[in-house]
C-alpha cells in the first residue's frame, strides 16, 4: 500500500516552487490565486526570499503548504494515496491532498494557525529542544519533574524527541536530560513552544475557525498527530485537528501504525526529504522516495 506523508514547518528553502511554478499552468494558477487569498505575493518570498524572510511564521507555513500541495496536484494521476500523514502543519497538507479540505480553505486555516501561533509566542518566552538518545520514558519523566511548563512536543523517532515550554523550564530539562544520558539535548531557532499547552491561546483562536470551515470525509484514511490512527470522519478530524496545537505529535506512532496497517512505500511530497529520513529510522525495512 501506498503512504504519502507531507512535511511540516523547518523544511523551507530559498526557491521552492519555483520549477512548479514555471513547468506547469496547473500549479502557476495555484500559486497566483493563493498571492490573492494572502494579500501578499508569497511566491516572491518563496522563489527570491532570504532564508530570514522565509522564517517568518506568517510566511514559513503558508510556504511549505503551497509547496507540498500544489506538489501533490501536479502528481495528477499518479497520485493515488491509500493513507496520508503530515508533520504538524503537513496535517493541513495532507488534509487537502486527500480531499477533506479545498486548497481555499486549507490555505485560510494555515495562514490563520500561522498568525495565532504567532501571537501566541509573544505572550511569554518559551522554546524548544531537540532531544537525542534516550527512551522517550525517561524524557517524559524529566520533563515531569522540572518546575515551570516543559513537555514532550514532537516523537520524531525512536531515540529524537522534541521537548517544548518556558524557556527556563526547557533550558532546566536540557540540563537534567544531558544528567540522564542525553547524547545531545539542543534548543532550536524557533519562534515559541508549538505543541505545548503554551499554544492555548492559538488554539483557541483556530478552533473557531476550524469549526466554521467545511470538511468532508477524505478519499482515504488520514493517520492524525494527535490519535496517531487511521481517521475517515469529517467531524473527528476536525476535533483533531483542533487539539493538535496544544498536543504532541506523535509521528514515530503513526508511521508504525500506517505500516502494521499495510504501508510498504513512503512517498514525501513537498520540500525537503526530512520525513523519509525519519521514517527509514523507524523501520529501515520499508521503501521511501520523493514524490
């Protein structure tokens, strides 16, 4: 069976789309009517942007959706999912691509969770972590005795957890977790504490716009962040989906899961090649390519 996995906020660069953009009609259509819906030409940013100007939030993620789903149009006939999943943001992407969601619509909420997000990070200092080497039960139990908001955002793969909160609690946990065994505990460039119950004021914001756009049940089975499992209902993705800011996304969970239900080939569609990377770190049995 056939798995396609779209990427998430990190996997930008500097020219994205730029070759859909001049080799197929379909996909320059796309791209000028999502510069209308945005009220700003992100394709400039997109094809000639620093990699500072494609940092921003408001740009980043609206970027790599554009790109992984104008990507999955062009595929035309040839793409034929029998499951999808997305990193974070990729939700959205994949949410599109398997038709629960039009592309005016998943643009909107993208940009809408952008800009929530956003404001959610100005409210107080907060960050994240990559963590490398240890059992994810032993990071989950450090976060747990650290004082302040610290917990465990983003299950990559076995071994590469991400860890999200106040930027003191984070910094804290880094120290307990290099204590611990921690090959590395690294805090990364992001703009604020996605994943963390710090996004509750985005969450709140998107879930009033989550509630006021239609979904319909998607061509296939969508494995969501949150529940990690095979979702086919409109409302239950939607309830998902609003939960999925302020919750971790467990990908480790659901690339077992989409194999043990019968995936044998990942194709990652947009930017990057983050996710076969991290699939074949789950099971190096399974086949990986770039769609």
């Amino acid at each position: 069976m056939k798995a396609y996995v779209f990427p998430g906020q990190g996997a930008q660069f500097t020219g994205m789309g730029k070759d859909l953009y001049e080799s197929s009609h379909e996909a320059k259509e796309l791209f000028e009517k999502a510069n209308d819906i945005l009220g700003f030409r992100i394709t400039d940013v997109m094809f000639e942007g620093t990699p500072e100007q494609l940092k921003e939030t408001r740009v980043t993620q609206p970027a790599v959706f554009l790109h992984s789903v104008i990507r999955a149009k062009t595929l035309g006939d040839s793409f034929t999912p029998d499951m999808v999943a997305g990193h974070s943001l990729g939700e959205f992407s994949a949410l599109v691509s398997a038709g629960s969601l039009t592309f005016e619509d998943g643009l909107k909420l993208v940009s809408q969770r952008a800009l929530a997000m956003q404001k959610a990070c100005e409210i107080t200092p907060s960050t994240m972590a990559a963590v490398l080497g240890l059992e994810d039960k032993i990071v989950e139990d450090v976060c747990e005795s650290i004082d302040g908001i610290v917990v465990a955002a983003n299950y990559n793969c076995p071994g590469q957890l991400v860890i999200s909160g106040e930027t003191s609690a984070v910094e804290a946990a880094c120290e307990a977790l290099k204590a611990a065994g921690a090959k590395r505990a690294l805090i990364l460039p992001v703009g604020g504490a996605f994943h963390s119950p710090m996004m509750e004021p985005a969450r709140e914001e998107l879930a009033a716009a989550i509630e006021a756009t239609k979904f319909t049940n998607p061509v296939c089975p969508v494995y969501q962040n949150v529940p990690a499992t095979a979702v086919t209902d409109a409302e239950e993705i939607k309830k998902n989906l609003i939960i999925q800011l302020t919750a971790p996304v467990k990908w480790t969970q659901s690339v077992q899961n989409m194999i043990a239900d019968g995936a044998a080939l990942f194709t990652e569609v947009g930017p990057g090649n983050v996710l076969q990377g991290l699939v074949k770190k789950i099971n190096k049995e399974v086949e990986t390519a770039q769609g």
